[in-house]
C-alpha cells in the first residue's frame, strides 16, 4: 500500500550555491504546464498500484515558481485518479519571495495544509553568503500571508555552520524563528555536496568550513534553545510542536513505500527502490512517448533493509532496537561509554555528540 506521493519540480529562479538537488532556472509559463501535463501522464502509469495517499509533497526546486491555479489544478488530478485519505497531509515547498496572501489562499482550496519556507536565516548577512535571492522581508511577509490564508502548519529552515556566523548570531536566529506562530522547524548543517559551486570554493580555500568542535556547539544550542520553546527534535535536523511532526518524511526514515514522480525522483515499492532520470529533456521525452522515466531500480535484500533501518533509525529520537545490533554489542557498549549514545529499555539512541558524527557511527555499526 502507497502512503506517500513525493512530487519534483525542478524549477528555480536562481541555482543556490550549495544545492545539490536536480534544478534548473526558468520561469517559462509554457514549459511549467509542459511538466504538469508530464506529471499527469506519469501518475497514470502507476494508477495499477496500490493506493492509499496519506501524505503529498511537493519539492524542488521552487514548486512556488508554479503559478497556484496550475499546482491546484495538478493536486485536483491526483485526488480524482488516485485513492487518497480523507485529509491527507499536503506540504508545498516555498520560496519567501514568491508566494503571497493570494496564491496561499488558492492552493489551501485545493488542499494544501502545510507550508514550508526556504528562510534558512533571518539575517541579512547570512542570505547574502548563502547567495539567497530573498530579503528577511520577503519572509516575514510569506509567513504573515501563510497564516492569513488559514494554513498554521508551518515549517521555517535554517541553515547553521555559515561562515562568520557566531553563536550569537545563531541565537539571534532562533529567537527569531521560535517568535513567529510555527509549527515546525528543520534545521541543516552547511554542507559542501560535490560538484556545487560551494564545493568547489570549499576547495579553493575562498570559503572556510566550521570546525567539529563549533558545529557541535552550534547543533547543541539549537537543540537546547528550541526544546525550551516547545520544540521537541523527533530527528536529527527536525524539531516540531506536539502532533506537528512531519508525517511524509516520517515514511523515508521508516520505510513506509511512496512514489516519487518527476524529474530525479526516487520511490521505495515493494521492497524495491528506483529512481527517475535527473535530466528533464530525457524525462519529458520518455513521459511524452507513455515510457516510465525509471532509469535505476533495485531489490533491497534482508541485510541491505536491516543496515538501512539502522542507518534511518539513529536519526529519530526514537533510536533503534538494540536487537538490530545483536552483532556489534562491543562497538554499542564502547559508544556508550564515550557518550556517543545510550541505551533506553531496549533500544539505542544517539546522543547530541553522537549526532554530529552520525556517518562514522553508522559505519561503525554496519
């Protein structure tokens, strides 16, 4: 049974330089309904599968780079072609400068209840390094119209490991963020992905990475001050109020099957995982001939499926069962010891200082 429908939408008004996902810059009215049609025509490839949509979310890119009548008319296809929930949870990507009151107030009549806003800071400086093309005033104003329009479930991202950015200037982020009437937000290390512009300036030695050490300050201070307001962490980057916790990205980390349609995305299917081509010519040419646009496909067998529940699970808060480990109680027990986890009843959670290092400790462990 599908629970989740991961929709991509490439387009980007500007490339980002520390985005690793598939974009591509364009505002052409024309190409976006070309996509949708192509969106269209490849959920009625998959209409054969076993539906049951409790979650839809459109990411990017810049899904909000699509006019709003056209996404309403796209979330309408779906509702009509396949089986979805009574109210399922409908998340839209935003970028702070392109929606308002208006475009808000059309897609939550198509359904869309939770919004989430690329702010990544609510300091100038920061946008500037990030090479944003938003202002802190374009986010004040998406959330302000966000709420007027009736959506309240809201996540804000932040971005923390920026250079020169301080602890203070962390702070004075999260006082910020935690002010404002959200209901979510995801918090992500600045992270220099191969083959990005930011790579490559990482390499040159024109940007300086944080250390370890200011990182793990920086992760336990947003921790610790969104806890006090109310937001508890339910995985690594994720902190939420009670009951606003995302319930898509909850089916990745738990390997609930979903379809991924669009350019680059990926589906988990009957134990199997493939992935759709990342280059939108080739996508819309093999949608356009009634081909499915899959160009990598594999079954995951019993210890693959384990590894990656181990791998998945040390990112919730929740943790894993330590019976997942049975084979490195050694490796678990030196972890402990060291204060990279714990162990709580029978199931073995990353501590904050474990967190920050969570690749060599799944490493370790697998």
């Amino acid at each position: 049974m599908i629970k989740g429908l991961y929709i991509h939408i490439p387009f980007c008004s500007i490339k980002c330089p520390y985005c690793d996902f598939v974009s591509i810059t364009s505002d052409d009215k024309g190409l976006h309904r070309r996509y949708i049609e192509a969106l269209k025509k490849e959920i009625l490839l998959y209409k054969e599968l076993d539906f049951d949509l409790e979650t839809v979310y459109f990411g990017g890119g810049t899904p909000s780079l699509l006019d709003p009548e056209l996404l309403s008319e796209f979330i309408y296809f779906i509702k009509d072609q396949i089986s979805v929930v009574e109210s399922p949870e409908i998340t839209v990507e935003v970028n702070p400068k392109t929606y308002r009151y208006e475009d808000f107030r059309i897609i939550k009549e198509a359904g869309v209840n939770r919004i989430s806003i690329g702010v990544q800071s609510f300091l100038e400086r920061n946008l500037r390094m990030l090479g944003r093309d938003h202002s802190v005033k374009d986010s004040y104003k998406a959330v302000e119209d966000c709420l007027k329009s009736g959506i309240e479930n809201i996540n804000l991202d932040l971005i923390y490991g920026i250079q020169n950015q301080s602890l203070k200037d962390l702070e004075k982020d999260l006082e910020i963020y935690t002010s404002l009437p959200v209901k979510h937000i995801s918090a992500y290390m600045l992270t220099p992905y191969e083959g990005t512009p930011f790579e490559q300036s990482v390499r040159e030695g024109v940007y300086r990475l944080k250390d370890e050490d200011e990182l793990y300050d920086m992760f336990v201070l947003i921790n610790s001050y969104l806890e006090t307001q109310g937001f508890l962490r339910y995985e690594l980057s994720n902190w939420s109020k009670e009951g606003y916790q995302c319930r898509h990205n909850l089916f990745y980390w738990k390997h609930v099957p979903f379809l991924g349609i669009g350019v680059s995305a990926w589906s988990y299917i009957n134990g199997k995982r493939s992935g759709n081509t990342g280059n939108l010519k080739e996508y819309l040419e093999k949608i356009e001939k009634g081909k499915k646009p899959a160009v990598f496909s594999e079954t995951i067998d019993k210890s693959e499926f384990l590894k990656e529940k181990i791998f998945l699970g040390l990112r919730l808060r929740e943790g894993v069962p330590v019976k997942y480990l049975s084979g490195k109680l050694d490796s678990v027990e030196e972890l402990v010891s060291e204060n990279f986890g714990l162990i709580d009843g029978d199931r073995f959670i990353l501590t904050e200082k474990g967190l920050m290092v969570i690749n060599r400790i799944v490493s370790l462990l697998i």
